[in-house]
C-alpha cells in the first residue's frame, strides 16, 4: 500500500539520498518537499533538492520556507558538506522551479489534504514549528513524524552535547516537541560504527551497483566521508538522513525503541540544543528536583519515541536497493 510523506529539509549531501531512498521506494509517495536552511543557505538547499529530483525523474513540488532560525544567527555546515552542499560538484540548475506558495502554508495543506501522511525532517525545524504555531489543528492528522535530530547519548557531532540540526534552531525542535506531534527521534549516533558505509562498500555501489544514482549519492558525500573519518574518528562514511529515512521507509529497521519524555535544552552555555532523554523516567517522580520537566510532563503521555538501535545490514540494503 502507497504511503504518502512529505519531506522537510535543508538539502545537503546526506539530505539528497535520503531524498533518492524516498523517491525511489515503489511504497513511498512524496508528495512535497519543503526546503529550511540550516546545511546551507535556503536558496541553495532548494536548488540542491530540485537537482536530485531531476537525477530521480520525479515531479514533486518544492516549497521555500525558513531562511534563518526563529531566534538564532543562521549557522552553515559546509565544512561537511562541501561549499554548494554537494562536495563541491557545483551541478548546473535544474530545470524545475521552485513553487511560489511558502513552506509553511504548503505543509498546512498537503497536511490537511492527506489523513495520515508521514512527516520526515531532514534538517532545523523552523518550518515545522511555524506550520504547527500557524495551523496547530494539521497534528492530528500526521501518522508519523520521524525525526533526523538529536543525540540519544549526548554525543553531538556539532557540539559535544549536540546534533547539529537541533543545535541549529533549539527554539523550534522544543516547539516541535512539546506539540502533540507523533515524534519518532532517530538520532545522529545511529549512523555511526557499523552502521557507516566502509570504503569498500562506497567502492561497491560505485564499480558494481554502478548507476548515475548510486555514483551520485556517494560522489556528493565525498567531504562529509573525509570529515566523519579525519574529525570524528569514524571508520567510513556517515550518513544520518539516510538512516532516518530507512526508519521511516521501513520501521523494522529500528530494532530498539521506547517511549520517552524528551525536551530541548535552549538555555545552556555548553548545552544548546540538547535532546534530554528521560531513559530512566525519573521526571515522572514529582519531586523538587525535576520540576522544571512538570509543563511537559503535564501535557501527557510521552512525547517521543526514542530509536536506540538500527538493523545496519537491513538498512545497508535498504540504501542500495534504492540506487540500482
């Protein structure tokens, strides 16, 4: 059965295979994407999206949106990504425009227009936050809302207690948390070991599986392969919207999940942009030391579903499917 998603994301390396897993999946109907800034500026992670339709032969729309956080100085991770977000192939433009209606009125009606749809989001939540602050109503009719975002173990690749989507745009992600949204938060950390693409396998997909996909999902990661090996210390390449999407392609994929009170640190120094995980819920207890979780814990049950875990050979295979 066809499943319809839209994708929010602030086109990048990573970004643009997910978009390829997305769009190549027979179950997967995309039926927008809605392009934030956050990788790169808003102008180039459109262009960049509307490219990798064009490699796919798609026809989705792409909707504009956020060009800063909703209270921070933009910050760009082109140091991973390479200048124009692709590793530096600067690809020519592609033939499709972007739309002229924005982000945010876009995600309220394809929302409202499709009962059940999945969300996924790729980068900052700005977007995400100012549809549901605008149209709060469109919650109830979101399935799923996986979330590449966080650090279930507080340990971030932008700082060391932050992923850098959350970091980016903190005030957003805990909007976003602390709405309703049916959160399944699938986390940096879990792209990382064994789930990295190694050498030979990036050398697979391209001598063996050998399409213009497959050589353009890893030639446009070839910085970020540099990066996760020289600056984090990884054995191969990381690609954290790929896992994400596996997840919300294929729940099986995850293999460990549980549900969680979660929240977003937007105060602290050395903090910013914490995912703060109650494993242990501990803040159910009431007491004066956990006070500060009582508006949240107030509001319901909890808020997020927590993925501690992946398949990595389930979602391996997942990704190569995708680009034969």
């Amino acid at each position: 059965m066809t499943r319809k998603m839209i994708i929010d994301t602030d086109t990048a390396s990573d970004d643009a295979v997910a978009l390829v897993m997305a769009l190549m999946h027979p179950d997967i109907d995309v039926v927008a994407l809605t392009i934030v800034a956050g990788n790169v500026a808003l102008r180039q992670a459109s262009i960049n999206a509307r490219y990798t339709l064009q490699m796919c032969g798609k026809d989705v729309p792409v909707y504009e949106g956020a060009d800063r956080p909703l209270q921070r100085a933009p910050y760009r991770a082109e140091f991973v990504h390479g200048q124009d977000g692709m590793s530096n192939q600067h690809f020519p433009s592609p033939g499709q425009p972007p739309e002229s209606m924005p982000a945010v009125d876009a995600l309220i009606a394809h929302i409202q227009a499709n009962p059940g749809i999945v969300l996924v989001t790729l980068g900052p939540m700005t977007n995400v936050a100012n549809a549901i602050g605008k149209a709060p109503e469109i919650i109830k009719n979101i399935s799923r809302c996986v979330v590449m975002g966080g650090v279930a173990c507080t340990v971030g690749n932008i700082t060391p207690a932050a992923e850098y989507n959350i970091w980016c745009d903190p005030e957003a992600a805990r909007i976003c948390f602390h709405s309703g949204l049916p959160i399944e938060m699938v986390g940096w950390e879990l792209c990382r070991g064994e789930a990295n693409l190694l050498e030979s396998e990036v050398r697979h997909i391209k001598d063996d599986i050998n399409t213009e996909l497959a050589n353009f999902a890893m030639d446009i990661n070839a910085v970020g392969f540099d990066v996760n090996r020289n600056l984090l210390g990884d054995p191969g390449m990381a690609l954290p919207d790929p896992v994400a999407m596996a997840v919300a392609i294929d729940p099986a994929i995850c293999i460990q999940s549980s549900r969680h009170y979660v929240d977003i640190e937007c105060q602290g120094e050395l903090t910013r942009g914490m995912t703060v995980v109650d494993q242990l819920n501990v803040t159910t207890t009431g007491t004066e030391n956990v006070a500060m979780w009582q508006p949240l814990i107030k509001r319901g049950p909890a808020n997020a579903t927590v993925c501690w875990a992946i398949d990595p050979v389930k979602w391996k295979a997942l990704l190569m499917q995708s680009l034969q």
